[in-house]
C-alpha cells in the first residue's frame, strides 16, 4: 500500500489475465487466443494503414468500422459502440448502465472481471449460483435487479443459453439493462443482436480476439438501442475520445468484410473441439458441452492442479481456476490439431485413468 494511492485503490482486487509465458516450442492453451492467424485480407488492410496518415488522430466514432459492423447485423451505426478490447467496453458499460439502487445480478461462476468491475466503480452487485450441471438458471434473474450480465456461452464453462432464453430473460425484465456478453458466441451459439429492435434494454457486446483472431489489436464492440449506445459514448468521451487507433480499425473493418475467412476458421476450431472433447472423454476426463472454443473438463481421479503443473513442465499451458466449485477442472483453449494431439499426447503419459 501507499500513501499516496486514493483511499479506493487498497481495496481493489485486480483482475489477474492468463499467464502469457515467453516459452520456446510452448503449446499455449491457456488464454483463448484463436489458434490460426487472421484473414490475409487484415494484414493488407494493415499494411496499407500504416502510411502517413498515422500522424493524423483516428476517426474519434470509428464510423467505417460502426457502418460495416451495422451491416453485418442489420442494424444502424448508432446502434453500435466501439471500444478498446470488451473489456473496455464491458468497464464503460459497467459505469454508464449499473449504478443503480438495486444490485447487479451475474453468475457465481463467470467471466472474472465482473466483480472487479463493481468494486472499482462501487457497484452493489449479487452472485447467482449456476446449477449442479453449471447451467445458467434464469427464474432467479427475474427478482428485483439494477441490471444483469453474463456471459453467452458462459465462461469458463462453456455453457450456452438458446436464444428463446435469452429473449424469456428480455421480457421478464423490461425496466433494467440486460448485458449479454458474447466474446464466444461464433463458436456454436446465435448472437442476440437479432433481438435489439425488439428490446430496448438489451446490449450485446463482443470482441475481435477470439473468433476473428485480433487479440493483439484491442477490438470490442457493443450493439444495443441508440439510448444506450449514447450512454457507453458520453463515458467514452469522458475518458478516451479516440480509443481505436487506425491500424485496429482497418483491421477490424477487413476482418468483418471477410466472411468466408471466418466462417471456415470458425468450422475448423469447432470440428477440432468436437474431437478433442472425445479424445479428454477417453482418457478419463468429464467435459462439459462447449459452445466456446475451449472445454471445460474435470477428471475424477486426478488433482488438476496438479494435471496442470504436469503439463506446464512437458511444455503444454492450460488454465486452472482456483476457486470454489471449479477447482477440479481444467479450461483447455482449442488449439490447431497438431497442438491438441500434443497436449493428448502428454496426458496419455502421466498415465491418466477412469
């Protein structure tokens, strides 16, 4: 602690992100990151921006990127938001749409940053257990709330709510905001920006690093009812006017225009996930259903920290979460093929049982 911090500063409980190693021949399946690189047609886009003109400031509404974003979903480029990564959108949304006099409502088990978010910003907020199958139940979001967020599919299980759900949460809860946060929602799920013009409490927010490969950009965007869309820019405009620099917004531009890209990555990570949910199921391993591009798996028999710290040591990373209920289980990011027969290859070695 210093003294010269502000008093709120001692009390913060930062976020801790995935270890991010400096390893030689590390198969790394701890964070998420998407295994393949992203659209050829991105790094041209790139390449082409990095000119002279990154002496001038960027366009301080991303208004190319906010137009094809729009397009891609049917909507307007005042119904789109973006930020710096999701998770500055996720904070700029946490400020401008949840204090309010009732709590926040989010899972026990989720993305988090959720909590932190609420302590920096003094968010009263309640937890909601997931069910024994670690299933988001939605009959306890129907009490009394100053909003509600959650991840869809869920992190770190990997659990998906249909969309018919997500629209019964909609209408249950008409007077508070509904975040639904959709950071892997291209990996097997239907994104609720369909439902926007139908509810204006409802704004979906997505990210650039997984499913279209730019996690080193710092990509995330936000889709709602022009209200809020006004609120999440009056918080930008109070803390970074141009939060997207002129490299990611070309970026992100080019990888949203190019949807075959996309789609055949997209296809490729899920037929992987598929098998290497088959293969961790031989081996012992209890996976929940994943609609993500990583797994959640449990063994029985052995300790996964352990199985962990294992694995670390044959040069293979996979994240551990310390924390009640999910401390037996493993989240394993989908990798390229080559990398998840390593990663069975290893476990195959420490002799892993039913």
């Amino acid at each position: 602690m210093s003294r010269y911090w502000s008093p709120i500063v001692s009390q913060l409980s930062p976020y801790v992100p995935g270890e991010q190693p400096r390893i030689d021949d590390l198969v790394k399946l701890n964070t998420n990151e998407n295994p393949y690189g992203p659209s050829p047609r991105v790094i041209e886009a790139v390449n082409q921006a990095a000119d002279d003109g990154l002496r001038l400031y960027p366009d301080p509404s991303s208004t190319l990127l906010r137009e094809t974003v729009a397009d891609h979903y049917g909507l307007t480029p005042q119904q789109v938001f973006i930020g710096n990564g999701s998770d500055e959108v996720l904070a700029h949304a946490f400020f401008a749409l949840f204090q309010q006099s009732q709590p926040l409502l989010f899972p026990d088990i989720t993305y988090s940053f959720y909590p932190v978010y609420c302590r920096l910003y003094g968010i009263e907020y309640q937890t909601i257990p997931l069910d024994a199958g670690f299933n988001i139940d939605l009959e306890p979001y129907t009490q009394a709330n100053g909003g509600i967020i959650f991840p869809n599919p869920n992190a770190p299980t990997g659990m998906l709510l249909p969309l018919q759900k997500i629209e019964w949460l909609l209408k249950h809860n008409r007077d508070s905001v509904v975040v639904i946060d959709e950071a892997y929602i291209d990996f097997g799920g239907e994104s609720a920006a369909t439902l926007i013009d139908r509810y204006p409490n409802l704004l979906v927010t997505q990210t650039l690093s997984k499913s279209r490969a730019l996690a080193g950009l710092r990509i995330g965007l936000a889709m709602g009812n022009t209200e809020l869309i006004e609120g999440l820019i009056r918080v930008k405009d109070s803390f970074n006017s141009y939060p997207m620099d002129r490299l990611a917004a070309a970026a992100a531009t080019a990888a949203f225009k190019d949807q075959d890209y996309f789609k055949q990555v997209c296809a490729q990570i899920i037929e992987s996930r598929e098998l290497l949910s088959s293969q961790l199921q031989a081996l012992g391993f209890q996976v929940l259903p994943s609609a993500a591009n990583f797994l959640f798996a449990h063994h029985p028999a052995r300790d996964a920290s352990d199985i962990a710290a294992r694995l670390r040591e044959k040069g293979v990373l996979v994240r551990h979460f310390r924390q009640p209920r999910i401390s037996g289980y493993l989240r394993i990011t989908i990798g390229t093929p080559q990398q998840n027969e390593r990663l069975i290859e290893v476990l195959e070695g420490l002799g892993l049982s039913t």
